[in-house]
C-alpha cells in the first residue's frame, strides 16, 4: 500500500490553516494556496501489509 507522509509542524500549520477558512471564497486563496503547498511537500513511502515480505531492502536515492 502507498502512502504520503509529512512533516508534522507542516501539517500542524495546514490544520490551523483550514481552521480559519470562511466560507467567503476568493478571499482566502492566499491561505488555500499555502495548504495545497504543505500537501504537495509531501513524501511517497510504502507500508508492508501482512503477508508481505517484511525483509525487503528499500532503495534510496542520495543526493
């Protein structure tokens, strides 16, 4: 199974951000803008499910 992980202050920002979102529309672009920011910023991981073969090697890139 895929899934995405994040940075926890980046997401306790995005939770404090879509706290002050209105119904108001245009206006709050500035603050969707910095949410779609902090959930692009995050990282493709994998979760072994059971049965799987819990003793794989995962490759990673070093730059």
């Amino acid at each position: 199974m895929k899934t995405l992980t994040y940075d926890y202050k980046k997401m306790q920002r995005a939770v404090q951000l879509l706290n002050t979102i209105s119904i108001c529309g245009i206006a709050q672009a500035r603050i969707i803008a910095e949410i779609a920011d902090i959930l692009d910023s995050g990282t493709i991981g994998e979760i072994l499910e059971k049965g799987e073969n819990q003793n794989v090697v995962h490759d990673k890139k070093v730059q």
